[in-house]
C-alpha cells in the first residue's frame, strides 16, 4: 500500500477489524482510535490486532479514548510495536483494507504452536466447560478445539450455533499434550462466503471419505461380489467421522458378533485420531455396546436413544449414526427404528441373518447382507467386517488375519473357503485348535460381561488393537514368543479350559432329561427344558446349553439332528442335516397358532423364537409337526462341533 493514491492525492487507510500487522507499511496514513491516554502519549488502535503508541512530542493538544483521528506509521520495529504521529490532513481519500487471510489447515497445527493463525471451518460441536467455551471446528484437513472466554462457565459467543460457518482468530496452543486454538476472535459467516466454505468441505469430505480398495483376504467370489455395497458403508463410516457425528454399534454378543464389531472398531479409531487434534475425540464419538438378542430390542434402542439426547445437551455432539452388526436384518428390528425415525439418526445394517428386507429397508440408509445376494449365512458377518475395517483403515490388516476363521468357528460357517481362512490364520501362528479356543473364550466372557461391551478384555481375547504381541509365525519356538504373545495364550487357554469344565458340568445335570424321539423324515429331535432342567444364571446359558448337547448329538449319531432347548416362554433351535427355514416356521406360527404370540428368527439351522408362556405346548407341538416335514440336506450336515450362542 502507499500513501498517495494514482491521480497524486493522500489515501488514508481504514483496516477490516481482522487485519493484521501483515496489512500495513511504514509511510502509510491510517484512520485510528484512542484506546488509552498515558503521561507520554496515547494508545492507537487500527483493528482489533493493530496498535501502536503516538509519543507525546509528535503532536500539540490533548487526545481523548474513543476519539478518532489519522496516523502516520513511522516505524514498524523488529519486536512488533508500532509508532505513529498524528497528522491533519485538509484532503484525502479513505479507502478500505479488507484482510488478507492466510488460513491455516486445523489438521496441520502442530509446527504453529505459539503462533496466531486464521480458520475457517464449520462449527460441529460445542461443549460448555467450567472455564472457557470449547468449540470444535472442522475444516478440510480435521477437526480442532477453539477455546473462547467470556467469563467462568458463561457461554462464549451464544450466537454461534452447531452447523454454522465461522472464522476463528487465534494462537495455537498446547494444551495437556493436545493442540487447541486460543480465540481471539470469531465471526460468523453468510451468505456467500460461508458458501463457499461449505462447498470446499463438501468437496474435500468427498475425497477423503472414499475407501481404500483392498485385495479380499482370501479369494471367494461370493463375499467379493458384496465388496461395492461393504465400500458404500465405508464411505458413510468415513464421512461420518469426518462431519463429527458420533457412531453407536450395536452387535450380537457372541463370536461372530465381537469379530465383527473389534475390528470395526479398531479401523475407525484410527481414522479418528488420524482426523481429530483432541486426543478424547475416540472416547466421545465411538461406542460399541453388545445386544443380547439377535435383534435390536426396545431396551437396547431406548438406551441409545437416551444416551444420545444426553450427549447432544450436555456435550454438543450430533446425533450419532446407528451401525448394527450381526443383527438388524428382521421384522424384530422394525420397532427400534421406528422410535429412531423420529430423530436424525441413520442406521447402517451388516448382518448374516436371514432378513426381512422389505420391512428393514425403508429405515435403513445401508443394507449389506449375504441373503440379497442369493447366498446365506455361510458368509458370517465377521468375515464382512474385517473386509470393511480394511477399507476404513488398511494398515490394522497384519492384525485380522487369524480374526475371519474365528468367526467362522464360532458361527458354525459351513463354507468351502474356511480351510483357507484357517490355513491364513495358521500363517500367523494361529493353528486351529487356538482358534476354537478363542471362539470360546470369546463366548465365555461375552456371557459374564452381559451388556457392558468388555472394551480391553474382548481386544486381549480376539488379540486385535491391544499391547499384546501378536501370535507367532509358524515354526518359532515357545522359547522365542514376547511375553505379550505367552500372556495372550494363558488367558485364552484358561477362559477356554473354565468354559469347557463349566460346559460339563451343565451337561452333566440336563443330559439325563433329554428326551429323543425319531421324526417321520427319519431325522433325530431331542428336546430338553433348560429352565427346569439346567443350573440358571450360570455359565453356558440355555442358548449354549442347548447348542452343546446337540454338538453331542451330532457327534453320537452322525445323522441328521434337530434339537430344542425350551424355557417357559422361548425356545433355541439348533439342526444339522436338516434345512429348517426357522424365519419362514416363525411367520407361519404366528399366524396359526392363535394367540401364540411367536417371535423370532435365525438362519437356516439355528435360530430362537419366543411365545406367550401359556401357549408353550400349542406353539411347541407345532413347531415340531413343521420340523417333521423339513427336508433333509446332506449339504448342512457335518460333525463340526461350533460355538454360536443366541440367549
């Protein structure tokens, strides 16, 4: 800038509130105000960042604060202060300095530690402290904590709301080991420029939400056909992080469902520490809870929903996005979500269980499930979600090898491919022995953490996003494994042997009372009324029970088997060899059986219903005549003993 404009005549310079030293020279006339009057001149200010001193031997007269008047800047010194002279001036012309910004990139802060910076970005959540006002502001590069200080506790710029627009003025700070932008000052945007704003977000949250293309673990054309419906929820998980909304999981707590979930878990704590400054973001924006049923019940969405309403008052956070695992498929689901219709939350479903696509669809923004690709329950969910994770974040990929036979084990997978999960899991030192153990050791503890997800323990089980070592290559003697990879192995083996001597004992009391008979099919139903017959609220529960004897079963007969574990109100049905439609028996029960009150669903060879506890003898009988005319499948018959476990 100069001081004479091109037709010879004096400029005087009047600065946007957000200018800053950068935006003056030395020479320049500026309009100014008095901000303070001391025995040896006055304070000038030129913008809110832009002051200087005017020597009391550079001017006659008095000065006043608040009163106007125009400078000269005669020095800028090497320290940042500036000098000025007052000057009258007959003629001039004032022309306006807009502030050219730098703005800086909030995921890109850690070298300005000390330094003031411009940002602009949207607002996604705001949280009220005891001290300062912290607004979380997410640009193209992430998201960082601005804090802002009206007084103790009283809410800072009340203007400012969740979704806007702003740019922030501010020193970089370093805040217990988190970066965090002191505010100076904070202007709301419209109009055009906050426009442009949120088309450079949408833009830059477009590109870095697309997955990673990732090679499928092992080569099996029906799960890689699902890879263009898994990307989509990738995507969505990764934009999800991006906009700050938190993600809820909600999965089935049994094997599968924790293969599931961990390493999904695993990929998008990643991502958020990759995209976040402050180090609690993880804590806030994830949380993955087990639903014991394999349907998302009333309880489990109330829960949520009241959890999330409380996050959104006292925190500022959005509403988070539902992403069911290992259930979510069926007609049972459809009553939880139409309690979350009334909110913004969106639900994301990856399940193996037969579905009802036509009632879950109109709730749901995605649907992946091996059914709507004419395969079946073969194809578990945790062999979908360690593809997923990969797709959030594949560097964790050394990490899930072993975990895709692992919930092929504990789901009973009949598949073709799960020699060659075994076979990859084995290349890192898993052999197929351990693996069962973990599926069990999974169950076991599954059953004694009820709802509270187990966070650390489950990780130190599946041994995936822990301390602990991971399982040692092939051919490595035990004299060479770290002390992480020996801690891993005792705590599964001794999870696995007290399941297993908790298993006998259980069996040892209901096996007497197991009754059999041989079905006009020439299939074997044994039955067993785990509520009478069983020790209770121990482990393995009736779900559990009933799966254990039937593996005995199997095993004795190596013929086609069908049992039955009933309680006053549910029944757990587990077949091998027989092709039992268990979502199909649950439709036509409920309608003939009146007053029934039948629920429930599965796969094809295992499953649970629930019934009104006066009718158990009417629903039973009936379901048994349906069992009778099943037909029978050497392709689901095998002696492979599994551990899924539906309460």
């Amino acid at each position: 800038m100069t001081s004479t404009d091109t037709s010879g005549g004096v400029v005087v310079y009047d600065l946007d509130p957000d200018c800053t030293l950068e935006d003056v020279e030395e020479g320049n006339y500026y309009h100014a105000t008095v901000n303070g009057v001391v025995d040896y001149g006055v304070f000038v200010d030129l913008s809110e960042s832009v002051s200087g001193l005017a020597h009391e031997s550079n001017y006659d007269g008095s000065y006043e604060v608040g009163e106007d008047l125009v400078v000269e800047l005669t020095e800028i010194r090497e320290n940042g202060d500036l000098s000025f002279d007052p000057v009258e001036l007959d003629e001039y012309e004032t022309v306006e300095v807009d502030h050219d910004y730098d703005i800086a990139d909030a995921g890109e802060l850690g070298s300005a530690v000390g330094e003031t910076v411009h940002l602009e970005g949207e607002v996604v959540q705001i949280k009220q402290t005891g001290g300062p006002t912290i607004f979380h502001v997410s640009d193209e590069t992430g998201v960082i904590p601005c804090a802002a200080f009206e007084e103790a506790g009283v809410r800072a710029y009340p203007e400012v709301e969740i979704d806007d627009v702003i740019r922030i003025t501010g020193q970089v700070e370093e805040r217990d080991n988190a970066l965090q932008v002191e505010v100076d000052s904070l202007d709301v945007l419209t109009n055009g420029e906050a426009e442009d704003v949120r088309e450079r977000l949408a833009a830059a949250f477009e590109e870095r939400a697309e997955p990673h293309e990732v090679e499928p673990l092992v080569e099996w054309p029906a799960l890689t056909q699902m890879f263009p419906d898994l990307q989509q929820v990738a995507k969505q998980l990764r934009r999800t992080v991006l906009e700050s909304r938190p993600i809820r999981v909600r999965h089935h707590a049994d094997g599968d469902g924790m293969c599931a979930s961990i390493p999904v878990q695993y990929a998008l704590e990643q991502f958020i520490q990759d995209t976040h400054q402050d180090p609690e973001a993880k804590r806030h924006l994830f949380k993955r809870l087990p639903s014991k049923a394999p349907f998302y019940e009333m309880e489990d969405v109330t829960r949520d929903l009241n959890f999330a309403l409380e996050d959104q008052a006292r925190h500022g956070q959005k509403l988070p996005l539902l992403l069911m695992l290992d259930n979510g498929s069926t007609a049972e689901d459809v009553p939880a979500y139409k309690n979350l219709a009334h909110y913004d939350i969106p639900i994301v479903v990856v399940d193996h269980h037969h579905p009802d696509p036509e009632a879950v669809e109109p709730y749901v923004d995605n649907h992946v499930n091996p059914y709507l690709y004419d395969e079946d329950y073969r194809i578990t969910t945790g062999m979908m979600c360690v593809e997923l994770a990969r797709m959030i974040w594949p560097p964790i990929t050394e990490e899930l090898r072993h975990v895709p036979a692992v919930a092929g084990i504990s789901d009973r997978s009949k598949a073709d491919v799960m020699t060659d999960y075994v076979e990859l899991a084995e290349s890192e030192g898993y052999d197929e022995s351990f693996l069962r153990e973990i599926g069990e050791a999974l169950d076991y503890e599954a059953h004694w953490l009820k709802y509270d997800a187990g966070r650390n323990l489950i990780n130190d089980v599946l041994n995936v996003g822990n301390t602990v070592e991971p399982a040692s290559k092939s051919g490595r003697s035990s004299a060479d494994d770290g002390d992480g990879e020996e801690r891993h192995r005792e705590l599964v083996e001794f999870l696995a042997e007290t399941a297993e001597s908790e298993v006998e004992d259980q069996l040892d009391a209901a096996m007497p009372h197991v009754e059999h008979e041989r079905l006009d099919s020439d299939a074997h139903l044994y039955r067993i009324d785990v509520e009478n017959h069983a020790h209770r609220f121990t482990y393995p529960a009736p779900g559990k029970t009933t799966g254990e004897i039937h593996d005995r079963k199997v095993q004795q007969t190596g013929e086609p088997v069908i049992t039955i574990g009933y309680g006053p109100d549910f029944a757990v049905l587990r077949s091998d060899g027989v092709r039992l439609d268990i979502p199909e028996m649950v439709t036509e029960l409920n309608e003939e059986v009146v007053g029934g009150g039948v629920s429930g669903g599965g796969h094809l060879v295992v499953g649970s219903i629930k019934f009104v506890p006066g009718m158990r003898e009417e629903v039973l009988d009936a379901l048994v005549e349906k069992m009778a005319d099943a037909e029978i499948d050497e392709e689901l018959q095998s002696t492979t003993v599994g551990h899924e476990q539906d309460d």
